[in-house]
C-alpha cells in the first residue's frame, strides 16, 4: 500500500520534479538512512561502499522511479534476518541482486552492477520496459528466471563469466533478439524457440552454459569457439 501511495503522489506531481543525481558511500543496511526524504526526487543514484538485501528493499520501496543507478562501486554482502524484505525473502546471497528488486521500474533506463555481481534472481529486473544499457560486471555467473522478462528496450552483451540461464530469463527481450544473428546450424533450425537459445549464448563462444527450458528439458551447449556448439546434451 505505501509503495502504491508514493506511485500516485509522483504520477500527481513528477512533471513539476526536476531531475535529480545522487550520490552517496555506504554501509550495508544505511542507504535508507543516507538518502532519506529526498528518494522522492533523485531520479539518477549512484551508490559506493557495502549494500545488502535491507538497501535492495528500500530501492524496491521508494526509488521505483529512477532512470539510472549505478552500483559499480559496490559490494554486495550476505545478509539474513527473520523480518520479511522483498516480498517473503529473509536469506541474502553475497554477490547477489535479489529476486524482484527491480521489478517494474518502468523508467529504468541504465544500470551498473556491482563488477563482483555473480547472480542475477528471479525476476529482478522483469518489467523494467524502458531498460536498454546494463552493465553486467566482471564476474556474472548466473542469471536466474524471468530476470528480464518484458524488457523490451535491453540491448546489452553477456559477459564469458555466465554459466547459467533460468527459463524465461529474456522473454519478450524483443531488442536483445533482433540484434543477435542466428548463427548456423541445420539440426536446430526446425524449432524458433530453439533458435532464441542460441541467441542468449552467442557472446560466450568458450564457456559451458546451461539452459533451463519450460517444462520440456534443459540443454548443455559446448561451444567449439566458433559460435556453433560443437557437443549437445538433453536432458529429460
């Protein structure tokens, strides 16, 4: 409900808001502290030092309306607590943006994560429709399902460090497909669905890469360094 407030209040007055960047170091857990009233007018957060799953929740709370954060300088530390953050999370990986954290930040447009970010969680990016640049780090190992579902706009690379694709993770990345060519391969052409895989692992030539698919199974793709996987496994 005071997430739903804020919504209105800033559909009523945003177009008399002029834009705002913040910038700020902090301590896992401080960042609500720091910023304080002014999350209704930063639109442009810049965030140094520790955060943990306590920040993440105040950024899905009160700063939905941001067009641009950046993290780079961060570190994301493990954090667990019997109080409920994030919808029904209590256990916070290090290294790791939580599941929903994001999710429907329709002006989001660019984004820096941590550089030692390993995982992305479900769904913590979904709906951000507006979302194009985001910077994935140097050590992203794993981006879980519905990540970035209905991110229409995202037009970024993947990093040689990702592992791990959950189901759903792209779908509906309308922008991400088209610039992807398909690369060739005759025992995988028969199914589209089949070619939108290959497209989430193009920018990963060298690396094991697992797949999960929606009820049917789940691919290993090995890939020979030439964009063409030279090994397939199915399971299930």
């Amino acid at each position: 409900m005071r997430k739903l407030l804020y919504i209105v209040l800033f559909l009523s007055v945003g177009k008399h808001l002029q834009a705002t960047n913040y910038n700020c170091h902090t301590e896992a857990g401080q960042l609500q502290s720091l910023i304080g009233e002014q999350h209704r007018i930063i639109t442009n957060l810049t965030v140094s030092g520790t955060i943990d799953g306590r920040d993440f929740a105040f950024i899905n709370d009160s700063l939905f309306h941001l067009t641009g954060i950046d993290l780079a300088d961060c570190t994301i530390d493990a954090f667990e607590s019997r109080d409920i953050y994030l919808g029904n999370q209590t256990r916070f990986d290090a290294n790791c943006i939580p599941a929903n954290t994001f999710f429907g930040f329709q002006e989001l447009t660019t984004v820096r994560l941590p550089r030692n970010t390993e995982k992305i969680g479900k769904g913590a990016f979904a709906g951000c429709t507006k979302l194009k640049d985001i910077d994935l780090g140097n050590n992203l190992q794993e981006i879980a399902g519905f990540a970035f579902c209905d991110c229409f706009s995202l037009n970024t690379s993947l990093p040689q460090t990702l592992e791990k694709i959950g189901e759903y993770a792209f779908k509906q990345c309308t922008s991400f497909y088209r610039n992807r060519p398909l690369p060739v391969c005759p025992s995988f052409d028969r199914k589209p669905s089949i070619s939108q895989l290959y497209r989430l692992i193009l920018d990963n030539p060298t690396r094991l890469v697992t797949i999960y698919r929606q009820r049917m199974f789940c691919r290993l793709l090995v890939s020979d360094g030439n964009n063409t996987p030279s090994k397939t496994r199915i399971y299930g």
